[in-house]
C-alpha cells in the first residue's frame, strides 16, 4: 500500500499557512493583507512544485524487495522521520514500513546532535521488528551501515567505507549516517527504527561552516544530480538482504563484510567518551559491535557505539 504526502506532513504545513491567513494581525490591514496573500499563494505555489521531488510511482517501478519499502509514507516535511516511525510502529506498522521526508525540521542524529535535513537528500526511516536481544541492536546499525556502503559503490562506482559505528564516508568525509533506536522489554526487542541521513542532492556551500570540513555529499563527489528513487531502491534492496543474512545464518558473515570495508581498522584513532579522550590503535571489531581499541600500554579498551566520537589521529 501506498501512501502520498499523507497528512502528517506536507497537509499540515499547509493547514499551518491557512491557519495563519485567518489569524494575521494583516487581516485588519487591507494593503498589507495583499502582500501576505501573495506571499502565501507563492509559498504554496513552491511547496506544490517541491513536493514532486521524490516519486512514490518511481520508486514502485524499480523495488525488488520482499518487505522493505513494500510500505511506504513520503511526507514533504516532518520533524524526524524517526518519530513518525516510531509512533506508526507502536501503532502496529508492519516490518519494514518506510517513511521519507524531503525534509526534517528536527532531525536528529546521534548523542541527540542537530541533524541538517535540507531538500534534495534522503532522509528516511525503516520500522524493523527482529526478534533479537536488546545487547544485538548495534549490529542491526553495522548490518545497514553495509547495505548503504555497498548500495553506493554499486551505483556509483565509488570507494565508500563505514567508520564505526555508524558512518558511511566517500574520500574521508562523511555522506551518510545511521541512527538506530529500539523499543525494548525484558531485555527484548520490540521494534527497531532505523533512520538513514544521507546527503544526496545538495550543495557543501548549503552545510555550515563547521560541518564543511567532515561533510560531502553525493552531488560534490560525483559532479551531477543522482536520483533518489533509484538509489531508494537499491538501499531498500541491501539492507533487506543483509538483515535476511543476519537473521537466518548469524551475524558473523556480515561483520566480515563490515570490516572488510572498514575506514579506520588498524589505524591510530582519538576516542571521546562523554567528554574524556584517549588514543590508541582501532584493532578491531567485536561480535556486539563494540570497538576494540590497544591503548599505548599494551591493555585493551572495549568502547561500546553511544555517545562516543571517534577520529583517525
Ligand atoms: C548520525 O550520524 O548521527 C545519525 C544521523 C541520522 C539522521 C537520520 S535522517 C532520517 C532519520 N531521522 C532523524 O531524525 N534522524 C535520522
């Protein structure tokens, strides 16, 4: 099934705009009231043109998957599509249900930082409900932090790699990222949402100044525009394959796959845990996702994925 610009989003901004014709303090001002009629028609007249940006019919055309995207909700704005995620799944949303935003007013990232969700990239989430421990989620971030990596060297030719936990980089900057969040009881998964940020289609001059320096995006590595349906379709298509691989024969197979395209393994790293630093040699990954790091005393620090940032000294 299928759903458009559903009401969650791109109605209610609109509803928002008429709400506010009818309040204005201009209502009383018939000159000023021209231009706020103008101005609104023309915000309305933009939104409609924008919202023909990510295709429901395309994407229909090109899917290949069994579960994932079968189910899909692309809104023109929301505040995180992990939100709507979550309260679509706890409302009894189906595995694998989609829901896409043009763009988030809240969009969040890991350790709850800002995150920049402008028109022209992909921000998307993927309601998941497998039956695993809650110490298991992290892999479920490796596992998708693969299909992303592979999904883009696939279609694009070009070199990605995941940097632990959750980052997807072209040429050491980062294009994507994965925020995992789980409803849990007992120990037990209930539902898993997965939300996906990748920079598709924007410019590095639309990201601030901080972030320009870590950043890329699809757009500034390959020179041109990408669609999004398609590269939808091919990320739906890998990470369902390396979930079903997960889910029937371990998670050993996809961790291999993780570490073989791997960005820092073996690399000297500075690691920030709740404000405190250390340095020491990235020597690997373990079953659970932690990383395991040689400090220079030759003891062993296991740093499990939270509020953690890692970077290649
Ligand atoms: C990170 O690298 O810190 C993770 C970023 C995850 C961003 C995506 S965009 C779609 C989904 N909705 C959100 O609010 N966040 C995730």
């Amino acid at each position: 099934m299928y759903h458009s610009k559903s009401i969650l989003g791109a109605t209610a901004d609109f509803t928002t705009d008429m709400l506010q014709l009818s309040t204005s303090p201009f209502l009383t001002h018939p000159k000023r009231n021209t231009h706020k009629i103008c101005f609104l028609i023309h915000s309305l007249y933009k939104q409609i043109m924008l919202k023909a940006m990510i295709s429901t019919d395309k994407i229909k055309e090109d899917l290949r998957t069994r579960f994932i995207g079968r189910r899909l909700h692309v809104y023109d704005t929301v505040s995180s599509t992990n939100d709507v995620a979550r309260a679509l799944a706890l409302e009894g949303a189906e595995e694998g249900t989609v829901i896409i935003a043009e763009t988030q007013t809240k969009g969040r990232g890991r350790a709850g930082r800002e995150w920049f969700s402008p028109r022209g990239g992909l921000w998307f989430s993927i309601i998941l409900k497998p039956k695993i421990k809650a110490r298991e989620v992290s892999r479920i971030t490796l596992t998708v932090g693969v299909a992303v990596t592979a999904a883009l060297n696939r279609q694009f030719n070009l070199n990605a790699e995941v940097k632990w936990p959750n980052d997807v980089l072209v040429n050491g900057r980062k294009v994507c990222g994965v925020l995992t969040e789980s409803v849990t009881c007992d120990e037990t998964v209930k539902m898993v949402v997965v939300g996906i940020g990748l920079n598709a289609n924007i410019t590095l001059e639309e990201f601030s100044r901080s972030l320009r320096g870590s950043a890329t995006t699809l757009k500034e590595e390959l020179k041109k525009e990408v669609s999004l349906e398609s590269l939808l379709c091919e990320i739906f298509y890998r990470i369902e394959s390396e979930y079903v691989v997960f889910l029937t024969e371990g998670f050993a197979q996809v961790l291999s796959e993780w570490k073989a395209l791997a960005a820092f393994i073996g690399k000297h790293v500075e690691v920030t845990v709740v404000g405190r630093k250390f340095r020491g040699m990235a020597e690997d990954v373990d079953e659970y996702g932690s990383l395991i790091v040689r400090l220079s005393d030759g003891s062993v620090k296991r740093v499990v994925a939270g509020d953690v940032k890692v970077r290649i000294v």
